[in-house]
C-alpha cells in the first residue's frame, strides 16, 4: 500500500501542532501495515462516498479513501466531541 495526500490535506496539515504532526505520521505508518491496528480505530465513515476515518489521537481522526493499492488522504482535522 501506499498513502497520497491530497491537497486539501497538506493545507490542514500545515496548521497542526508539531506534536499532532508526530503522531499522525506514527499513525500513517500503522495504516501502512494494518488497517485494523487498534490504536487507529479505522471505519468506515461515509459508506455511499467510500470515507474512511481513523484515529490520530483523543482530539483529531483523518479521513481516507481506498483506491486499489492506495490510501488518498483527504482530510485532517479535529474531532468533535
């Protein structure tokens, strides 16, 4: 698998924290080996748009889609509690 970030991704990405980029790419790197790493708490978020969603920590998830062999990460940003 491999993961491509789209550009509204990079956008919000470039707002985040050093520590929540940290942890994200910790995270990225579990989606590369397993979807189903418990830490990640990976689901389907969107069924009808193929969304996924995952955990980066207690306060922000990013959202993926799956195309083939590739995760196109579309979004990054904070969860509402």
């Amino acid at each position: 698998m491999e993961v491509l970030y789209a550009p509204h991704f990079k956008r919000s990405f470039k707002f985040l924290t050093k520590e929540v980029k940290k942890k994200f790419r910790k995270q990225v790197s579990f989606l590369l080996t397993d979807i189903r790493h418990p830490s990640l708490r990976a689901k389907k978020y969107d069924e009808e748009r193929g969304i996924w969603q995952a955990r980066v920590n207690d306060d922000y998830r990013f959202y993926f889609l799956i195309k083939g062999e590739t995760y196109i990460l579309i979004e990054i940003k904070l969860h509402p509690k």
